[in-house]
C-alpha cells in the first residue's frame, strides 16, 4: 500500500477527475472523517437510513412509498460513480475499493458527499507510467478495464442494492440496471467531453452490453430528424421523479411515450443546429 496517500496514483486521478469534472474532490486516507459509512455499513445504519427515508420525499416533495429508497440510491450512487467512472476514462484507472473501503456522508437535506476511498489500489494498462506502482494491477485491454470496472461496481452497490429493494418495490436486477445506467452516463459524459463525440458512443456501450454483471443496456437510439441523424439516449431505469407534486419527467425517461419523446428530443434538436453558426 502506499506510504504517502496524497502522492498515490489513484490521488492523482481523483483530483483530475474534480478538477476536469467540475466535481467536489473525492478523498483518499487511510480512515473517513466522523460521519461518514462506508457503502458496506450504510444498509445496517438503522437510524441513518430511517431519516434519509423520511427526509428525502419532504425535500422532493413526493408521497409516493417508493420514492425515499429509489431517490436515496439513485442520488448515492450518482455522487460516487462519477469518480470511478472519470478515473476510467480520463487516465484508464479503475478504483478497486471494495464496498468498506469507500465512505459518504449525508447533508441536512439528504445531499450525498463526494466519495472517500480508503484503499489506494488501481487497475490499470501496461502503457499507465504507475504500472509498476505497488498497488496497481495490470490488465492488457481498455475493454478489460471496462469490464473491471463493472465488476468492481456491482460489488461496491450490492448491499445497499439488496436493502433498498424491497422499500424501493424493485427486484435487485433492476437495483444493479440503476447503477449501469448512471455509470454508462457519466463514463459517456467523460470521454464525449475528453475524448470526442464517437469516443463518447464507444466507452458507454463498453461498460452498457446488456449482459452480466450488471445488464444494463447503452440505450442509445438513432434519430432522424430534419435530414440529419442524431443519436439520444434513454434510460433502462425510471428514477421515479415524475413522482414529485409538479409531475414533471426527466428528459430521458423510459416511461414517456415515443410521440412524446419525439417531440421533446426534436426541440432539443432544432435548439442545437440554431446555437450553431
């Protein structure tokens, strides 16, 4: 392990990923600050969990029973994998903390915290100048390394998966579909911006193959649309915040009609090709 934490590789790509992000910097030390559970302690947090249940649908304002559980895991895991999934594409490092080894932290308003790591061990490529470091692991291929890290992310959200299910009304299959789909956004979000438009396509639908460990599909669709074609995606989850008092859908929604999808991704379109000169 490393002696010196803030000059370990995997510091190293937090940081890039806070500072390319626009993200709250991600920690690494040896133990979490007070406050803080680790991913394998929250599910047994009675107390903690109890409150994020009841405070979340006061702060969204939504009465629907489900709604607590599927917004407390979908918001933990998108605060967290966006470091994994930044280390990934911008210095092809996948993080390989195990569910006690990263730590959060809830505000007044149920707001989950940048994530803490505790164990400084990386995957990387031969090519990585940290490929001889102590605690890398080397494997051969980028696909590899996807498919590392979707191992590593169904181990890391499994246990808060399997609590949450049943308040959240969802067998685990879909619970680790939740965690493909927001990984496949923010690798996607990643490597479009650092990488290129086509880069953007290719790292998603590495990590969105529809098969194990976690099933998610890319949910990219082909749209043509006044003699171009452009691509959208769609979620293979609903996060269920059309369930909040002013009943308004998130832009990729599976739930909406393709009438309606249609419509809202042509405006989307149309708001594009006029920004442009």
């Amino acid at each position: 392990m490393a002696e010196n934490w803030a000059e370990s590789p995997l510091a190293e790509s937090l940081a890039a990923v806070a500072r390319e992000g626009g993200d709250d910097l991600s920690w690494l030390a040896p133990s979490p600050p007070g406050g803080y559970n680790s991913l394998a302690e929250l599910p047994a947090a009675r107390g903690r969990l109890d409150w994020l249940l009841t405070r979340l649908p006061e702060v969204w304002d939504s009465e629907d029973p489900r709604f607590g559980a599927a917004w407390l895991f979908e918001k933990t895991v998108e605060h967290t994998v966006s470091a994994l999934a930044g280390c990934f594409v911008l210095h092809h490092r996948v993080p390989l903390a195990g569910p006690r080894d990263i730590w959060v932290n809830y505000d007044a308003d149920g707001v989950c915290s940048a994530p803490g790591f505790s164990d400084p061990a990386f995957a990387c490529l031969a090519s990585d100048a940290s490929a001889d470091h102590q605690d890398a692991v080397v494997v051969e291929t980028v696909e590899q390394l996807g498919q590392r890290l979707l191992a590593q992310l169904h181990d890391l959200y499994r246990p808060l998966a399997e609590t949450l299910a049943r308040p959240a009304r969802r067998g685990l299959r879909t619970q680790l579909k939740v965690v493909a789909d927001l990984a496949i956004v923010a690798v996607w979000w990643f490597a479009r911006e650092f990488r290129g438009e086509a880069e953007g396509f290719r790292y998603a639908e590495m990590l969105g193959h529809g098969g194990p460990p976690l099933w998610g599909k890319a949910g990219f669709r082909d749209f043509p649309h006044r003699g171009r074609v452009f691509r959208h995606r769609i979620r293979n989850t609903c996060c269920l915040f059309y369930t909040r008092r002013e009943n308004r859908y998130c832009f990729t929604c599976p739930l909406r009609s393709k009438e309606n999808r249609n419509e809202r991704w042509g405006e989307h379109f149309d708001a594009q090709m006029e920004a442009k000169p």
